[in-house]
C-alpha cells in the first residue's frame, strides 16, 4: 500500500486503473487502526475505551497522554487525559495487576496524579463493555467537577507511538 501511494497510483493498479468503485475491502478498519495507532492505543481494551468515548459526546481527550507538573517532572502516563478538567483515565487490565508489585504500581500512580490535584478514574476492560453508560456517566461527572475549579498547572504531552 505505501508503495502504491508513493508512486500516486489511485487504486494501486500498475496501470492507474482505481479499479472497482468505491474503498476496498476491509479500508475502514485500517483507517481505523491507523487512527488507534496515531492515539498511542496499546490494547483491545484501550480500543474498545477510546471508541467508547469518541461515540460519547464527552469532549475527545489525548489518549496516551505523559503528564508533567508545573517544573517540568513527569509524574505519569494515563491512557486517556482531558487536559482542560484535569481527569484522568485508566483502563486497569488484570493482566497487568496480578502480581503484587503492579498493583502497587497502579496505586502509587493513583495517589501520585492525586498529590497534583488530578482526578484519577480506573476502569476494568470487562465494564467497558457490560457497564458503558456508567463509564461515560462518572467520566462527565468528573468532567464537570474539574472544569469547576481553577486549570491545573500540568502539561500533556503525547506519548511517542
């Protein structure tokens, strides 16, 4: 495919030919995995999450995003960050939390976004799908709360993909 958008060929025939009328098959889900690609999205789970929020009406949020407080230090990267509220989402796989120091891990990020003033929220992959209108409820909820009060002196920035 790159090939054939670098020689400019439409369709990518040899002979300019587009061929048949209308995308071939299977291009709406390589522009969509083309985008996840360009959101930094890791995981089903992430995809699943970031659809979710895109159909949602909530405002669209940096996916990936590497946070950094007032004096430049990194303090995390969440999967998905709505800079103008300062919420914060993860998607806590229990693939990524059995063992012990993980889940210490995900706790020490928790209260390290907490200590600078963010509002951190934690969603399983399973309730992404069973409980979709719970997520999108709490998310706006947060939202809300956090558009509420002063901007917090953090810089986003998108994680190299």
């Amino acid at each position: 495919m790159a090939a054939a958008v670098a020689r400019g060929i439409p369709g990518g025939n040899r002979d300019g030919d587009a061929g048949p009328a209308g995308p071939p098959v299977g291009a709406a889900l390589f522009r969509e995995a083309l985008a996840e690609i360009g959101d930094g999205v890791r995981s089903v789970a992430e995809a699943d999450f970031r659809l979710l929020i895109l159909g949602s009406g909530l405002p669209r949020p940096m996916f990936n995003a590497q946070l950094f407080d007032a004096d430049g230090i990194f303090i995390a990267t969440v999967d998905a960050w709505w800079q103008e509220a300062g919420v914060a989402a993860e998607i806590d796989s229990r693939a990524y939390h059995l063992a012990a120091e993980d889940a210490d891990r995900t706790s020490d990020r928790h209260d390290e976004l907490t200590a600078h003033g963010i509002l951190p929220l934690h969603f399983p992959p399973k309730r992404i799908k069973t409980d979709a209108s719970g997520v999108i409820r709490q998310l706006q909820s947060a939202i809300e709360k956090g558009l509420a009060r002063p901007p917090l002196p953090i810089t986003a920035l998108p994680q190299a993909a």
